[in-house]
C-alpha cells in the first residue's frame, strides 16, 4: 500500500473516531442535547448545529437560534429565559461578553450562554465570539424579519 493511501487511510480513522468519540450520547457523552436544556414555553428553535473541539479535551457544543414572536423584543426574551433558568435551578454565571448572558445547570453539568441575535451578531463581527456561518445567518434573518430571537450555546460544564 502506498504511503498517501495509507495516511489517508488514517487521517480517516481519526476522524471517524472523533465523531464518534463526541456524539456517543452516553451517560458520560462530552455532547450536551437540546432536552436537557430549559427553554420558555412557546420558544422554537430555527436552527441548531453541533460544533466539536478536538482538543485534549475533546467536547462539544450546540449552537442554536430560537424565536418566540410572543415577545415584544428580543431583550424580553432573554430575560424570560433567564428567569426561566433561575427558577429551574440553573445558576447565574460570567458569560464571554458583555452583552451575553450564563447559566450553569445544577451540579455544573452543563452551561448556556445566550443574547439577543443582534448583540451576538455584534460579538461575531469583532470576534469576540465564534459562531457557524449557518447560525450567524439565521440570526440574520430573525433580525430581519424582527423577530423576537436568541442566540443560544450549550456546553458541557465542568461537573
């Protein structure tokens, strides 16, 4: 077998091995799911996307935008939501930016954060935050269509 082959070969392994090793969804699973996280009622979700860090310590991360045009703004549903958390146990936590919020679920097992699409986008924009080009165009799009919408993340968290 000639040697191209063979670290072809093996670079796909690894991959293949990654993948799996991230979305197993076992009880130890580095990939939090979508049904563990509290969401107001009525909200739904316009798009989600699993982004995985390979690093040392492999995890990974739901991306999502949701919408509840219930809501007269955006900073409305946003603070639904973290009155929702509060209530439901999760903890206030520092978030990475100024204009976003935390929480970490009980016993740390998990952490949200979240904001309103059009300060997310701002965030994106100066990259102080990283999003898939799939989900900062959905925020777009709640935004032009004045939606009420938030960015959300969920992470594994340090319990």
């Amino acid at each position: 077998m000639c040697r191209r082959t063979l670290v072809g070969l093996v670079a796909a392994a690894a991959a293949v091995a990654l993948l799996t090793g991230c979305g197993s969804g076992g009880s130890d699973s580095r990939t939090p799911r979508l049904s563990q996280l509290p969401l107001v009622p009525g909200a739904r979700v316009v798009a989600q996307q699993t982004t995985c860090d390979p690093g040392a310590h492999a995890y990974c991360a739901l991306q999502l935008v949701v919408v509840d045009d219930r809501y007269n703004t955006s900073d409305d549903l946003v603070e639904s939501e973290h009155t929702l958390l509060l209530a439901k146990q999760w903890s206030g936590a520092t978030a990475d930016t100024g204009g976003e919020h935390a929480a970490d679920s009980p016993g740390h097992k998990l952490r949200v954060t979240y904001a309103t699409t059009s300060k997310e986008l701002f965030a994106v924009t100066l990259s102080f935050v990283k999003r898939t080009k799939a989900i900062a165009r959905a925020m777009s799009h709640t935004m032009f269509a004045r939606q009420s919408a938030m960015s959300m993340m969920l992470e594994v968290g340090s319990g």
